[in-house]
C-alpha cells in the first residue's frame, strides 16, 4: 500500500480478504501436524458437541459479529481450513476472539497447525496473515445488515407476529375507528409481508 504524500498512515496494516458491504471474509489454510488429524477431528468434534452450549452462545454474543464459520480438514489429512465471516474490522474479529470462550477453541484447534504461536501471542495476528488466502468472489445475501441488526429484526419479528395472534390485535382490526390506518398502503404491506 502507497501512502499519498501527507495523508495519515492506518494505525492497522492493510488486512487481506475480501469485503461485501458490512460483511467481511477469512480464509485460513494450514498444514496439520504430522499425526495431529485424529486429535484435531477429535477436537472439533468437541467444539461441534458443545456449538448449543450457553457458554459458547453466550461468547458468540458478546463477540456479535460472527455471521458464520467452517472447519474443513482435506488433502488426506495433511491440511486444515478455517473459514468465516464477520462483520467489521479484521483486527477488531481476531482481538474479540481472544477476549472469550471462542478463543479457548482457536487455541486449541489451531494447536495442530504447524508453527501456530497461539491466540495470545504478539505474532498471532502475522501468523493468520501468512495463512489468510483471499475469496477470488465473496457475495453475502444481506450485505447491509451486521449480525446484531439481523439478531434485533429477528426478535421484532418474533414479537410482531406474537401481536398478530392475540385477540387484542384482531379486535383492532375490527374496530372501525382504526379503518384509516388499516387502509393505509404502509400498514397492508405490513399485514401482506406477515402473511408471507
């Protein structure tokens, strides 16, 4: 990266993987351990046992930026994938990580990559650099939403549909003196998107 004459250097170096609106993409590969594929399959077993575990829920939620993540083991056992996707800065997801139960995981998936520092280490962040291979395309289906604006739609949804049900609602869908309203095209799209 060229930095423009008098223009401010980024406190972070430029980070690799590709962007999509709010959306960001990591892909990491690396070389397993020699005779570390049976503890590292065993391992992510564990983690996958334990994905509903409140722990780990609760530690997805303090982090709030992870839309999804992957662990692929290929190439006869030889090599390890990791693969996500986040919203926000690239610093900001590898730090979170470290901060909370997900980073005990990291610790101990990666522990069978060769060469890994380990999550707290000051090289952590080069280590996953060197390993990062860009998406050639990276498409979200919602790339304008963070992982806690789909979180909130969620439960508006959840309690709107909860007022769709009760008797109070469809006696105010009765009442004559709400028929303005109801008429309105922003409330029977409302209604329309609901019945969806």
């Amino acid at each position: 990266m060229t930095a423009t004459a008098g223009a401010a250097q980024s406190a972070q170096p430029e980070r690799p993987g590709r962007k999509d609106g709010v959306c960001g993409e990591f892909t990491v590969f690396t070389k397993i351990k020699p005779g570390h594929a049976d503890a590292l399959r065993e391992d992510l077993a564990k983690i996958a046992d334990t994905a509903d575990n409140e722990g780990n829920r609760a530690a997805l939620r303090q982090i709030g930026t992870l839309h999804d993540a992957r662990h692929v083991i290929f190439d006869n056992d030889t090599r390890f994938m990791f693969a996500s996707v986040f919203d926000g800065s690239w610093d900001t997801y590898i730090d979170d990580f470290g901060k909370t139960a997900v980073g005990a995981n990291f610790e101990r998936i990666f522990a069978h990559s060769e060469g890994f520092p380990g999550v707290s280490d000051p090289g952590a962040k080069d280590w996953f650099v060197a390993h990062q291979e860009p998406a050639g395309v990276f498409v979200s289906s919602y790339p304008d939403l963070t992982v806690q604006q789909i979180w909130k739609d969620q439960h508006v949804n959840e309690a709107f549909q909860a007022v769709l049900d009760t008797p109070e609602f469809r006696a105010a869908l009765e009442n004559p003196a709400n028929a303005e309203l109801l008429a309105t095209p922003a409330f029977q799209k409302l209604l329309e998107e609901a019945a969806a």
